[in-house]
C-alpha cells in the first residue's frame, strides 16, 4: 500500500499533500509549492517520482481543485522526466502551473526544446535547486523562475550564482531561507521571491478519496498501455472500473482539463479528447489509487447489471444503450465509495434522468434498474418471473464472466 494513502474505513482512503507559500519582495503571498507527503509526518519520502507527482496533481486538481488550495496564485509543481516529455499528463489550467525541473533530470538539447514548447503553451518553468555549470546553462533561455538553495551554497557561490543569472529574464527565488541573516543577505542580493521556514513550514493537507483493487489497477495500467487497445477495447476497460469512470469523467469535466462540452460518457471521451488523452488520464487516476480495494464480487455485481440493464433497454429506442448500462454500472458506486448515493449523484457528469435512475430509481432507466435489483436479491424465485428478465440475467452473468477472464482477475 502506498505510504501516503492511508485506510479510514472500508473503500476510503486518506491522501495527504503540502502547501508551502513563496513571497514576493514585499513579503505578500506570490505563489504556493505543492509538495507529497506520506502522512501525517514531515517531509516526503517515496521510490517513485512519477507516482509522486501523480498524486499531488490528482490531489490538488481532481480532490481538492486548484483553485480551492491557491486561488488564483501560481501553484509550483515537481515535474518529472515523464510529465515533461509528454508520457504522462499535465493539468490543463497553463496559465497556473509553473513547472519545476528538477535538479537530478539530465539536461539534453531535446529537455530545452520541450520546455520550450511547454513554455510557448502557457506553462511556466521553474528550475530547482539550480547550480551554474555548463551542462544546465541552456536552461536559463526557457526558465521563467530560478530557484536557488541558499543552504546549499557559500555565501561566495551565491553572489557569484545571482550576478550570472541577473541577466537572464529568469525571476530569482531565494529557497530553504532559515534565518533572519539569511533573510538579510537574500535581500541585499536582490531576490525577487522568497521560500523556506524563516516564513512558513509547508501545510499539511489532507482529505478523502475512494480505493481501487490493487490488482485489478495494475492490470488495468498494463491494459491501457497496449498500443493495440483500440476505442472499443479502451472503453470496455474504464468503464468495466466504475470508480475509475467516475474519477476519470470528474477531471475530463473539471474546468482543468478545457473540455468545451460536458462529458456524460467514457465513450465520449474517446471521441471528443482522444484515445492517448484518455489513456494517460487514466493511468494518472491509477497511478494515485493503489492500495487495498473492495471485494471483486462489487465489480462483478456491477458488470451483471449494466449488461443486464442494457439487454433489458433494448426495446427502448429513444436512447442509447449505453444509458442503460451506465446506470447498471454505476449502481455500486455507493458502496464502492461507501457514500450514500444521493451524494454520489450531485458529482455525477449526467444528465438529470441518469441520476433520477440511480438516486431514486424513477424513469425508465430507473424503472429497468428496478427489475434488475428486485431479480438479483429474489433470484427469480417467485412463479411470476418474467421469462425475458430471467434470460437477461443469464446472458448478462456468462458476459460478466467473460469480460472478467478477459481483465485477468476472478469473477
């Protein structure tokens, strides 16, 4: 299980994130650092950046939202290797996330040119814990920030790092100042921004989110990762993972993600923002939900009554099937996210009668879900069962079956 995430009940989970402001010359409030922690403990340790960074974008953006956390500030973010070349997705809202480039990522002529692109997009870039030398210099040309750890140089390498750096339209940020006399000499060099505990300790932050099965997660990484995983192969495998859909369709409509149109289908999705966009966002949702899940026999419920809603739908043609098996699939979300479903549907991306179907179970989508509901918990036992319920059913639990094999996990 993932350090950071810690078990509250069944199928929550604790996620915890650190705030840290930095300040401008006249000691305001100019910009915040989001930075991972395991727990309730200082400072982060963890074996994997990408993962890291995962999840305080998640966090911030998907959990919290933005601008809940810094307003409208510039909110600093650790991009690694993978965020910055494009393998894994970065937050849409530009024009708030300064990107900081790590000290340890190999400086290469293809990292400047990226970070060129990245800045022409309307990113800003932050190099961390820079050091002058000949390798980093071509970071200077992109960078919109410079910060400087002024505990790890001598006050000789600092006044040498300030006159070299001045003349570059980079802004100067003095970072981990401690004292009162380093405060003093930061301000006689001229910085333009200040960070460390002379001002403010990072902010422990925290909150709640649903758990995923472990392996079934992993599975599902490895899955969206097939380049031969075609649309149809791409929405079977998110929406076959209802908290998943959930989580994913909330970003694809958050304000972040700069979406035009409200999203009400993993389909759509597809559709509108494209296979890669959907698979990385995915795989960044995952990246931040490993740990311990809910029983398998949820999922499997799941499956059995949105294949079962949709045969029973198909008489219907007004709407689309897909309605019908979204509101099968989604009619576990409560006790996948142990909230009551009322509460589920105030977040749910659809439309009135989606959320009438699940919450209340009214409407014809909400009426089928009935006589899904009412077959499953009486097995068909009474003499009056309706022959094609009954025939739906079947075929829906040999579909469920197969889609589970074909997902590698026990039905």
């Amino acid at each position: 299980m993932l350090g950071h995430l810690s078990r509250t009940g069944r199928g929550v989970q604790t996620f915890y994130l650190a705030r840290q402001p930095i300040y401008d010359s006249g000691l305001r409030v100019a910009g915040y650092e989001l930075l991972f922690r395991n727990g309730q403990v200082e400072g982060a340790h963890f074996l994997n950046g990408d993962q890291a960074t995962s999840e305080v974008i998640t966090s911030s953006v998907v959990d919290i939202g933005l601008n809940n956390l810094v307003g409208t500030h510039p909110a600093f973010i650790n991009a690694t290797q993978s965020f910055l070349n494009g393998d894994l997705p970065l937050p849409e809202l530009k024009g708030q996330i300064v990107l900081e480039v790590l000290e340890d990522i190999e400086v290469t002529e293809g990292l400047v040119a990226r970070l060129g692109e990245l800045s022409r997009a309307g990113y800003r870039v932050a190099l961390d814990d820079f050091v002058l030398e000949p390798r980093a210099e071509p970071l200077l040309e992109v960078a919109d920030y410079v910060k400087l750890d002024v505990c790890a140089l001598t006050r000789e390498a600092l006044i040498d790092h300030v006159e070299r750096i001045r003349p570059h339209r980079a802004r100067l940020i003095a970072e981990k100042v401690e004292t009162h006399e380093m405060m003093a000499l930061c301000q006689e060099l001229g910085f333009d921004m200040y960070q460390g505990f002379f001002f403010c300790k990072p902010r422990l932050i925290s909150g709640k989110r649903p758990e995923a099965n472990r392996l079934a997660v992993l599975q599902l990484i490895t899955r969206l990762q097939d380049p031969e995983a075609g649309m149809d192969e791409l929405e079977r495998l998110v929406t076959c993972d209802p908290a998943l859909s959930y989580r994913l369709l909330k970003y694809i409509n958050s304000a972040y993600c700069g979406v035009p149109v409200e999203v009400t289908s993993i389909r759509q999705a597809l559709v509108l923002v494209g296979t890669n966009l959907v698979r990385s966002w995915a795989t960044l949702l995952l990246l931040s939900r490993l740990s311990d899940g809910k029983p398998s026999e949820l999922i499997v419920t799941a499956l059995v009554r949105a294949r079962m809603a949709e045969l029973l739908g198909e008489s219907d043609t007004s709407r689309e099937n897909n309605q019908y098996f979204t509101v099968g699939l989604l009619s576990v979300l409560d006790a996948l996210l142990d909230l009551d479903m009322e509460d589920v549907v105030k977040e749910l991306p659809f439309d009135a009668e989606v959320c009438a179907a699940l919450a209340g179970r009214t409407g014809p989508l909400g009426t089928t879900l009935s006589r899904v509901i009412d077959y499953e918990q009486d097995l068909g036992a009474r003499d009056d069962a309706d022959p094609a319920v009954a025939e739906a059913y079947l075929k829906a639990l040999a579909w469920a079956d197969e889609t589970q094999q074909a997902l590698g996990s026990p039905a």
